[in-house]
C-alpha cells in the first residue's frame, strides 16, 4: 500500500450523478421545514394580522413580537446548518511510518502498541478507551479519536463531540454548533407557541361559526400545524436540556464512555458532567452577553491545535475536563487560586492539607489494590488495613479490660473464700481433728 494511499482517508465515496442526487435529497428535510416557515408567515402575517384582526394595537403587538421570535428563530437555524463541523486536528492523523507499522502488525497486542506509543509521543489527551481498554481508532479516516469524537457515516468523517447526524438541519449537531441547535429548538418551540396562542381565539370563533372571513382555513390549519409542531418540539428541547445539565451527549446516553479507574475500565454516563452550571457554560460558553444569541460565545473556541484553548474547563472540543482529573498546572501554582475542581466557586487555601475535604464534584475514596487468587484469577478488594487495625485495636483493649475484670473478680473470690476456712477453723473443737482424705 503506498503512502498517499495510506495517508487518505478511507471511507468510500459515490462519484458522477449519484453523488449529486445523494446531496441533492439530503437538503428535502431542510426545503420542507423552510416551506411550512414561508406558508405559515403568508397565513399569520398576511392573512390573519392584515385581513382578520381589527384592531391596531393588537396587530401591531402581533407583528412586532411575531417577527422577532421568526428572525431569532431563522438565525438559530441557519447557524445550525451552514456552521462547519468540527474535525479532527491533523495531530491524530497516523504518519505514514506509524501508518505502515500499525497494518503491518500480526496481532492485536502489537498494533495496540503502535497506538499507545503514537499517543505518548503525540502527548495527545486522550482518556477514552474501547471496551476492550484500547485507544479508539477510525479504520476509514487513519487517525485517533479525540475524546468524545465519533464517526458520522452520513459525512464520512470523524466529527468532535458528535451528538447526532440530524436530517432536518443537513448536518452534524456536535461541538461547533450544539448551541446554535439548543437555541434553534427554543426559538422554534416559542415561535409555535406564541402561534397557537394568538390564533386561539380566532380557532373557537372558527368553531363557533361566528369567523366569517375568506382566510378562515388558513387560520385553523396555522393553529394545528403550531400545536402539532410545539408538541414535537417540547419532548425534542426538554431532552436535550437534560443532556447539557447532564454533560451528555445522545451517543453518550445510549452508550456510556470508558475511563480508566485504577488499572481497569468502567463507563460512566455522569464521567464529563462538571456539575450543572459548568455544564451550561460547556455548552454556551463564558460570554454571558451572547449566551441566548446564535453566536459564538466562547472567547477562546479554535482547535486548530491540541490544546491551545486557555480555559481549560470549558473544553476545546478535543479535550475535555473530566471529572476526578487534576486541573492544569497553570491552576495550581498559588494557594490562593480559585478551586479548579469543577463544581465549586469558593477559593480554598492550603490545598494540599485539604485533600480530605471533598469539593462537591470529586471526593476521596478508599484505595483499590489488586489481589490475585490462583483459583478465581485476578480481582479486586478494597484495602482495609486500617480499619482493620482500629477494630484489632478495638479488640484487644476490650480483651485486656475484661481480663483484668475478671481478675479482680477471682481475686475477690479467692480472699472470701480463705475467710470463710479461717472462721470454721477457729470455731472447730481442740479434740477434732482433721480427716484425711484417700
């Protein structure tokens, strides 16, 4: 296999005419959506405000509120289709040597240690692994997976914190337009609401046979096409606030990451969630003044490079802060840096002699060693030492108290005893003598 060959990606391709009406079909779902928003604006603005409501204030109300939501509501939308899906930075790609040597590998042990030495050499930030404990690989695009990176087969390629291949929006919802998505959802939801809502009372004069206007049934199926859309969309946003208070994405709900805990590999769904406002700012980033905007909000969101976004906690869509990992040195170099432990905002001083403390997110758990039974093979106990030292402590003082109780009270016994044999020998008569005994 030859170098180029290697170095290109490898997921297959559709070439000439098919190509072009596989293209041309995926943007349906965004005519159709874009279709139902061009009718619904004839029916509410023209229809309804201009021929149908009478008076000038509450038309006037309509319009101004209506065009508001609509333009928060097509600029969401828009940023969530034409933003650039975030790809994977060319530190993960395999060089052609590395390349060579991975496929070259008889065995499964010798092309996990081709990965592994990648990523040491690379110092790529890499804490998610296989079910198997392996470093995640993409076979068709020849590179690692940053964390939280999945490939999309819609696109053809390695996506940053891919959450869904969504066909409304013709494009990947991942790391680079998750929050154009969020808000997309919300403006939608308000705009079919704030439409039911305001031709409610033209829908009971329809039902009541007192709307006696030509664009009546405009009005009705604008009022059902708002309920019916509305309904969608509140379960569809209500879901997805779960996933950012949560840290989640779809893929991760379904299927959990794998970190390592000691010398083995757990999921865990909960193992990126920061808590729930550093959660949000994850996501919405930490300009305040444009979070509700369809903007880019972060002050720092290029990842161009491994690792060149300054606040680490926000994530850079390669890495991710992870819950239970130490924060970067640049956050610990003074006793009096605010905790960079995730959930907390209070500043702890003496960091070190606070260890025991806990800050709300992470907190201290008894050690894992590793025990080896020849009959049950390797597994593992938690070390109680000293626990078990206290209750042998325990023991012994409770062992040492009641020996010296039951001491004193055979002493005791003793002493009445040999009272009570000087009193009968004292009040024995001289002629009697003692018998002896066989």
């Amino acid at each position: 296999m030859s170098t180029a060959a290697g170095m290109a990606p490898r997921f297959s391709a559709m070439s000439g005419p098919c190509k072009i009406c596989f293209k041309a079909a995926k943007w349906l779902p965004v005519l159709f959506i874009v279709s139902v928003v061009v009718w619904s604006y004839y029916a509410y603005v023209i229809q309804l405000n201009l021929f149908t409501v009478e008076s000038i204030i509450e038309k006037s109300f309509y319009l101004l509120l209506y065009h508001f939501l609509l333009v928060l509501f097509l600029w969401a939308y828009w940023q969530t289709i034409f933003t650039d899906i975030g790809r994977v930075p060319k530190q993960f790609r395999l060089p052609p040597a590395e390349l060579d040597r991975y496929e070259s590998a008889e065995t499964d042990e010798a092309r996990r240690a081709v990965l592994e030495g990648f990523t040491q050499k690379q110092n790529l930030p890499v804490y998610n692994r296989t079910m198997t404990g392996d470093i995640r690989y993409c076979e068709k695009c020849v590179q690692i997976k940053p964390d939280r990176c999945h490939h999309c087969s819609v696109c053809g390629e390695c996506v940053l914190k891919l959450d869904h291949h969504c066909p409304w929006v013709n494009n990947c919802v991942a790391f680079t337009n998750y929050k154009f998505f969020i808000l997309f959802l919300g403006y939608a939801l308000l705009y079919c609401l704030f439409i039911a809502a305001t031709t409610l009372q033209y829908f009971i004069k329809f039902w009541k046979n007192q709307l006696e206007v030509p664009a009546k049934f405009h009005i009705l199926f604008v009022f059902f096409v708002s309920i019916m859309f509305a309904i969608s969309l509140v379960s569809l946003f209500g879901y997805h606030i779960f996933l950012v208070v949560k840290n989640r994405s779809t893929l991760e709900s379904f299927r959990a990451p794998i970190f390592q805990l000691r010398n083995t590999w757990v999921q865990d769904k909960d193992g990126f969630s920061l808590g729930a406002f550093n959660n949000f700012i994850e996501v919405f980033g930490d300009n305040r003044s444009l979070w509700f905007l369809p903007l880019a909000s972060r002050k720092h969101q290029n990842f161009s490079s491994v690792g060149n976004n300054e606040n680490k906690y926000l994530g850079d869509g390669v890495s991710y802060p992870v819950r239970g990992q130490p924060p970067p040195p640049s956050a610990t170099t003074t006793t009096t840096t605010p905790v960079q432990s995730y959930g907390s905002t209070q500043t702890r001083l003496y960091r070190d002699m606070c260890v025991c403390l806990g800050d709300g997110v992470t907190y201290p758990q008894r050690c894992v060693d590793e025990d080896t039974d020849d009959l049950l093979g390797s597994r593992q106990r938690w070390a109680e030492d000293e626990e078990n030292e206290l209750t042998a402590g325990y023991i012994n003082n409770h062992a040492h108290e009641t020996n010296s109780s039951c001491s004193s009270l055979a002493g005791r016994r003793v002493e009445l005893a040999t009272n009570r044999v000087v009193a009968e020998k004292g009040t024995r008569a001289p002629s009697e003598e003692p018998q002896s005994v066989v």
